[in-house]
C-alpha cells in the first residue's frame, strides 16, 4: 500500500515537471516568435532629482506585450531569454528600440537627458557589444552621454578582464556605467576601483525601510561617503514614499527613481513631460 502511494505521488510530482517542462516550451518558442513579431516594447521610469522633482534622466525597461496575455513585465520572461541565449538578440532590439526612440524624442524636439539601459551578463560578454552600440548610435545620431549602461554587481565581476576591455570601450563611445541592485551582490568592492563607474544605484532592500530604521540608514550612509570619496554619484531606487524620499535627501541621496515620482511608462505618456529641446 506504502509504495503504492509512493508511486502516484510520484507521477503526480511527474506530471508536475512535464507540465513545467511543456510551459517552458511553450514560452520560449512564443518569446522566439515575439522576436520576429517585435511584441517586445520599452517603457520609460524618470530619474529625478528629488530635492526638486526634476526629471534627469530615464531607464528603459522592457515589456512583451504579448498576443493573449497582455502587457508582461520582465520578471515573466528575462531569466529564460538569459537560459536560452535569445537575451541576446532581445538585448539587440532594446538597444535599436532605445536609439530609435531618442532620435524620434529629439526630432519632436524634446530630451530626456538620457536614457540607460540594462545588459545582462551574456550581451557583456560580446565582443561585438561595443561595435553594436556604436552603429545604432551612429544610424540614430545618438551622441556621447546621451546613452548610459546598467549592469549588476554580479555582471561585472563574473569576468573582470573582459567587462573592462568592453567597458573601457563604451566608455570611448560616450556611455557612462551605473552598478543596478547595489549592495545585494555577493561581491567585493575592489571593482569599484578597477571599473570606475558612473553611478551606483542603491537597491530597493535599502531604501524599502530608511525611514523607519537606522540600520538602513548607516549602511546608505556609508555608501554616501564611499562613493563620494571616489567620485561616484548614488541614486537610489524604489522610493515610494514621501518619508522614504525625505529620509534619503537628508542623508544627501537626493538622486532617485521610483514609483512616487514616476512609473514607467509607455512612451506617448511620457513625452508631454519630458523637457523641450533645440537641435544645436
Ligand atoms: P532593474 O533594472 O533594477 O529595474 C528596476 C525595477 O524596479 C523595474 O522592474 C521597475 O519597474 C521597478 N520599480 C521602479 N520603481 C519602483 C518602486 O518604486 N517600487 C517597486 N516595487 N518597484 C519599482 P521591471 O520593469 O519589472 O524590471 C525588472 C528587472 O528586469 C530590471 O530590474 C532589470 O534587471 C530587468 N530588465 C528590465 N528591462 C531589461 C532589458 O531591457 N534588458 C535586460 N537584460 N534586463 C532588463
Ligand atoms: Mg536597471
Ligand atoms: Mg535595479
Ligand atoms: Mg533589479
């Protein structure tokens, strides 16, 4: 009797993982076929400077909107897009689709500083990278500092030699480097040292409770004062709240994203807001 329970429970666990198996599938030969069909689209979140409210930037995050179930956020397709190598070309279509969008703002005569976009850590590891970037900025008149990267902790140190050779050449072309999700890697600081970034992000897991708890709050300050030793700027991501924007300007983080100032958006809700611009 024992083991005949053990065996239904184990084609129940059976069909489980058939099931799981089949779904993924499934969704990878859709996410191919989006790919063709170009379902997938970016929507934009301000960087603000939160002292003031002004926009300073945006980052372009990716959607699906997919035939049947609607708008997807990046949480329901990424990580298999990153298993199944087709991050890459879907890399090569938010950097297009990012070009294309800054040329169409700027001849509608508007600017939204600059856009930044997330890389995985398989397009990092492309030689090419750099080659791509440059030709979809010189096909969309994209200028230096008009484009910055954003890259994990775990990105940049899974191959240090090859992320500074490729960095050192997106550097050239006038991209800045951000460190995305700061402080949750399990990384070591000695690429800060070797990378130079730009800009740190703070994750949200700091900012969630800065109001409420000191503990936050020392380590967003010893982020503060390391970065500013080294001359990188901190933005801090997922403020929600007017305390949590309060408590982080206090602490001098008045560099910020999140959903109190701006959600991201798709791109005809936002260009109303973005600042007017005269092509030189
Ligand atoms: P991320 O780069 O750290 O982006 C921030 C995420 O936090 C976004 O989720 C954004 O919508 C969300 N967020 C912004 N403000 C708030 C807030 O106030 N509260 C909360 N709870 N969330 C907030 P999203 O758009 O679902 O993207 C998730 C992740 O997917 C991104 O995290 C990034 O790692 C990845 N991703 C997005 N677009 C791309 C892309 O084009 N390429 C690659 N490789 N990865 C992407
Ligand atoms: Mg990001
Ligand atoms: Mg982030
Ligand atoms: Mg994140």
């Amino acid at each position: 009797r024992a083991k005949q329970l053990g065996r239904a429970r184990y084609s129940f666990f059976q069909q489980d993982m058939d099931a799981n198996a089949v779904q993924r599938m499934e969704l990878e030969r859709e996410l191919k076929l989006a790919l063709e069909r170009d379902e997938l689209l970016l929507h934009y979140q301000a960087l603000v400077d939160a002292r003031t409210g002004e926009w300073r930037g945006l980052e372009a995050l990716i959607r699906w909107q997919h035939p049947q179930r609607g708008l997807l956020p990046p949480g329901h397709f990424i990580e298999l897009a990153e298993e199944t190598g087709l991050i890459l070309e879907l890399g090569w279509q938010v950097i297009e689709k990012a070009c294309a969008q800054l040329a169409r703002w700027k001849a509608a005569g508007r600017h939204p500083g600059q856009i930044a976009i997330n890389l995985s850590a398989l397009q990092f590891r492309e030689q090419g990278l750099p080659d791509r970037v440059a030709d979809a900025m010189r096909r969309h008149g994209v200028r230096p500092g008009e484009l910055a990267i954003e890259l994990t902790e775990s990105t940049l140190l899974r191959d240090t030699d090859t992320a500074l050779q490729i960095l050192t050449r997106l550097r050239d072309l006038g991209l800045s480097l951000s460190v995305d999700d700061f402080g949750t890697g399990y990384s070591s600081l000695a690429y800060l040292k070797l990378l130079r970034p730009a800009r740190l992000k703070i994750d949200r897991a700091f900012v969630r409770e800065v109001d409420t708890r000191a503990d936050d709050r020392a380590l967003v300050q010893a982020m503060l004062g390391m970065a500013a030793a080294l001359s990188i700027d901190v933005i801090a991501e997922g403020v929600e709240t007017d305390a949590q924007r309060d408590a982080l300007v206090a602490l001098g983080c008045w560099q910020q994203q999140g959903y109190l100032f701006c959600r991201p958006q798709a791109v005809d809700v936002l260009t109303d807001r973005l600042a007017a611009w005269t092509a030189p």
